[in-house]
C-alpha cells in the first residue's frame, strides 16, 4: 500500500508541474504585476479553450496531490 501511494504521489507531483508550466502568463512582467493586477481582479476575463482545460486540471491534481499526502502520512511511512 506505501509502494503504491508514493508511485502516485511521483506521478501526480510531475503530471502537476508539467501542467503548471503549459499554462500561458497572465501578466507581462512586473509592469503587468503591479498595473494589471487590479484590471485581471475586478476584470470580467473568463478563460477558454486549453486554457480552462488546464486551469481545472491543476485544480484536481492539487487536491489529489494533497489527499495522497494526507493519505501517506496517515499509514505511516
């Protein structure tokens, strides 16, 4: 069973890097961070297409990453 969770726990951490990198910026630089934050905030943006695919994948492998590591502390290592 520990075998087991922490092959998955490997395989959802890269899968969650690798998903998190494809996704495109949204701000250009620290002009767009400091001037652009508040139109992204109170902005009516809705992301599309591979962006939205990508955005609710990391939010499941997030949760999986953090249930699989609950989960392994639980049963000990």
């Amino acid at each position: 069973m520990h075998t087991v969770l922490i092959v998955l726990l490997v395989i959802v951490a890269i899968s969650l890097i690798a998903v998190v990198l494809l996704q495109s910026g949204k701000s250009a630089g620290l002009s767009g961070a400091i001037s652009g934050g508040a139109e992204q905030l109170f902005g009516k943006q809705k992301a599309r297409g591979i962006d939205l695919v990508l955005h609710r994948l990391t939010i499941v492998l997030s949760v999986l990453f953090f249930v699989l590591t609950i989960a392994l502390s639980y049963f000990g290592l």
